[in-house]
C-alpha cells in the first residue's frame, strides 16, 4: 500500500513484551525481520529462536526509560505494558492510574526524543466506550465506566498531545476482548479448563452481555499494519477491532462446549454483574479495513479450536 513501510530491519520496542498481546506481536515482528526490543517488568520470555531480543526495564523509571531509548533508537514503538482490568477496589484504581497512564507518559517522552521516531502504537482498548451502543467507531462518544477504561481514555489523550506538540505521530488500535493460545486466563480459558478438570458446572457472572471476541493473531496484525502505515494516513486515528460476530457470553460458552463435546452445565448469573459490566461489545471492522487493509481472517470456531488444543496440551504437560 502507498506510504506503507517495511519493518524488515527497522528498529522497533514493543513495551510488555512479556504479555499476552505483546508477546504475540515481539514474535511476530521478528519474523518481519524487524530488528525488535521487547521491554517487560517481570520475568524475561524463556529463550526462543524468534531473533527478538527482550530487556526487563522499570517504565517507572524515566532516567532507565530515557536510556534504553536514546541507546536503542527506536523507530516505531508499540506501547501494550498495561496494568490489566479488574474489580474497582482502591488499589486497582491506583494502580490504573499508575499502569496505564503515568508509564505510558514516560514511554511518550522518551520516544519523542528519539531521532528517527516514525509511529507510536497505542495499545487502547474498546472499553472506552462503556456502554455506548455498537458497532465501534471513531466517532462514538467516549464514555469509560472503570478505572482501566479511565485511564486508556485518558493515555490516549496524551498520545495526541504529544503528536501537537512534540510532533510524535501515534495511532490508538482498539481491541475488543482477544484471545488464543498463550493466555493465562479469560473467559474462553475459564471454560475449557473447567471442562477439562471434569467439572459438572460453570457459573458465569452475568451470561447475558455480549462480546465480540478477536483471535490472538489477528489482533497482532492489526497493530503490526498500523505501525507500518504513513503518519499522513493514520496519525491521530483511532481504530477499533474486533472479530466481527457479537455473541452472549453465555452462548459462547455453550459454543466451546460443543466443540469440546461436553455436557457441562452453563449457569448465568445475572445479580453477579459488576456494576462497571458492559452491556454489549461488537466491531463491524469497516473503518480498519478502510484505514489498514485489515480484516479478521480467523473464525470463531477456528480460533476457539486452536486455542482448546492448546490448552489441552498444557493438561497433558502437567500431568
């Protein structure tokens, strides 16, 4: 596409690299040939032939921050540490804060002392939007309902602001729920891993709320297209993906059941919804396939089987 740059050999930093999303997309960034740092806070990856390179780096720290950039010199960095969602207790708000904001202003202001800086992506997140109604678009009003949400309304902010005034063009991609091989746990593990254990029941928080879920690799694409394309054609845009099928919680679940070929009992419970619970969640993927070229190429049933053999393959592991 015009304006689209290889990554063969550009110089790229994926920040939480040691994560589900970001360790998909340091892997496949290597194998683009781009020359890749992955950043993590905790443990380093285990060692694999990918040719990426991983770095533990405190994003707290903006003399460490600063350092590891004006040394590597990046030229697109993908920001995806992320302090990950979850109940609204005291600390969970600061740690949101702290998380998805405070680091995402150091990464900012480091990379905008980079020479060569060509595209900053976002890592955001479709829940910005709380309970306004789907499909995702830009143009929706951003109204977040938690902390997590807050905060990546809030980064994304900055993000343009920086792109004013320190001209440092950067790019929000918008996931909606992902989810594959390698995750520790969300809803799709939560009921394989029951139905794997022999358990008789599941009860699900709510069952009734919709969710637009988005395979792993698919997801990985779409942010490896966006750090490729001109700042003329995607600075300052916000991109919502999704896996294009909105589907009850609770029908999904059913959904892995059949494909795993068990008679597990499905119980929603809808008084054991958080009061942050989002209604409905669906992207009808329009405007990345305008902006990117991009559309999902996995199915549901593809991705919901890719990842049951993987998790079944971690069972055999244990035992």
């Amino acid at each position: 596409m015009p304006g689209m740059i290889n990554m063969h050999e550009k110089r790229v930093i994926v920040t939480g690299a040691g994560g589900f999303i970001g360790g998909a997309l340091t892997r496949r960034l290597a194998e683009t040939g781009a020359i890749v740092l992955g950043l993590t806070r905790n443990e380093l990856p285990e060692p694999r032939a990918d040719l990426a390179v991983y770095m533990r780096c405190d994003l707290a720290d903006q003399k460490e921050v600063n350092r590891v950039f004006l040394d590597f010199s990046p030229e697109v960095v993908f920001h995806l540490a992320s302090n990950p969602d979850a109940i609204d207790s005291f600390s969970q708000i600061r740690s949101s804060v702290f998380g998805n904001l405070l680091l995402t202003l150091n990464v900012l202001e480091s990379f905008a002392h980079c020479p060569d800086r060509h595209m900053f992506v976002f890592g955001d997140s479709t829940k910005v939007y709380g309970n306004c109604i789907p499909p995702y678009r830009k143009d929706l009003p951003v109204l977040p309902l938690c902390s997590y949400s807050i905060a990546k309304a809030s980064g994304w902010e900055y993000c343009k602001l920086f792109q004013l005034v320190h001209e440092l063009p950067s790019v929000s991609i918008r996931p909606t729920i992902t989810y594959g091989p390698r995750q520790k746990l969300n809803l799709v593990g939560f009921v394989i891993d029951s139905i794997l254990k022999g358990e008789k029941e599941i009860v699900l928080s709510g069952g009734d709320q919709t969710r637009d879920l988005l395979f792993v690799d698919d997801c990985v694409e779409a942010f490896l297209m966006a750090g490729m394309q001109s700042p003329e054609k995607v600075g300052g845009e916000v991109i919502n993906i999704g896996g294009g099928s909105e589907l009850p919680v609770f029908q999904i679940a059913q959904i892995i059941a059949t494909l795993m070929e068990s008679e597990i009992r499905i119980v929603p419970r809808t008084n054991l919804r958080r009061p942050t619970e989002i209604s409905r969640c669906y992207s009808d993927n329009k405007e990345p396939l305008e902006l990117l070229g991009w559309k999902p190429m996995f199915s549901l049933t593809e991705g919901l089987i890719k990842t049951i053999e993987y998790r079944k393959s971690l069972q055999e592991i244990k035992r």
